[in-house]
C-alpha cells in the first residue's frame, strides 16, 4: 500500500490499539476484532474508499472514547454520591 492515505491508516490502527487496552471485553478480544476488521479492507486501493474507512475509524474512536468516559462517571458518581432510596 504505496498510498499517500498509508500513514493516516496506520495512525488510525495505532489510536484504536491504543484505545483497545481498556475495552470492557478485554484487550485480546479487542485487538482480534480490530485485525480482522483491518484485513477485511487490506485490498482496496480506491483512495475515496479508504478515506470514507478512515473516517468511519474515527467514528469508532469518538464513541470508544465516550464509553470509556461514561464508564468514569459511572464509576465517580458510586463511589462519591449517596445512593438514593
């Protein structure tokens, strides 16, 4: 993949592994996903089409980053507010 689009994947690969560490099902599970979903698109050269794939990747991120955050919050909120009856 000689494409002036490599690095902007690789850097989406490299955000999602990244994120991955912390995936409620495990990182394992997270980075087999994360592989197969790679090696599914490894053949397509269309630069429109890696770049719509590039944007959906940054999607994924977006809304892993908003459970991770909402799992924080959840987790303050147990641990500094009285429950309610």
């Amino acid at each position: 993949m000689s494409n002036p689009l490599r690095g902007e994947v690789l850097r989406l690969y490299k955000n999602l592994l990244y994120l991955g560490r912390d995936y409620p099902k495990g990182t394992s599970y997270f980075r087999e996903r994360l592989k197969t979903a790679f090696m599914k698109n490894k053949d397509i050269t269309d630069p429109e089409k890696i770049k719509k794939l590039v944007d959906r990747g940054d999607l994924v991120i977006k809304e892993l980053e908003a459970l991770y955050f909402l799992r924080k919050y959840r987790a303050m909120k147990k641990r500094y507010c009285e429950p309610e009856h």
